[in-house]
C-alpha cells in the first residue's frame, strides 16, 4: 500500500509541476496585424517599428519572395537557411513567433 500511495503522490506532483507550463500562452494581441514600417508618419510605435495605416496594407506586405530561389549549399553541412523576418516581411511585425 505505501508504494501505490508514493506512485500516485509522485504522479500528482509531476502533474502540479507541468500544468502552469500546459496552460502558459501568449497574453491576446492588441491588434490584429502591425505591418512595420521604417517612417514615423504613422506614429505608433510597437515592438521596433512604427505600424503602417491597416488600411493601406497590401498582400505584398505579408509576401516573401526569398523563400523560392536556391540558396548555396556547398559547405560542410549541405543545406543552406534563409532568414525571414520583419524586415523582409513586414506583415510579421507583431506576429510572435512566426
């Protein structure tokens, strides 16, 4: 009997230990999209980068071209990464982790 006991005591620790991180997320974003523009025209500023007008947002904005061309891949490893960020594409400004 102490052993079951031990096990399922040992159980509902791990299990109180792993819930906060099973439940932990993002807070919700302010807004829906910031595409990150280089001119304070705009004013606000968020994460780096002054917001472009939501309005005048484009589909090229949230567009990478850079994905579909072959990168160098001579080198020890054979493979080659390419980078993507805000400023490539500006649509990711405030995306988290995208």
């Amino acid at each position: 009997m102490p052993m079951k006991s031990l096990s399922f005591l040992a159980s509902l620790s791990l299990l109180a230990l792993t819930f906060p991180f099973a439940i932990a997320s993002d807070p919700n974003p302010v807004q829906d999209f910031c595409v990150g523009v280089n001119t304070p025209a705009n004013g606000v500023l968020v994460n780096g980068k002054f917001c472009k007008d939501p309005t005048l947002a484009t589909a090229d904005d949230f567009y990478f071209t850079g994905l579909n061309q072959r990168g160098e891949t001579k080198n020890p490893f054979g493979f080659n990464v390419t980078f993507g960020n805000v400023d490539n594409v500006p649509g990711l400004n405030t995306l988290g982790l995208s």
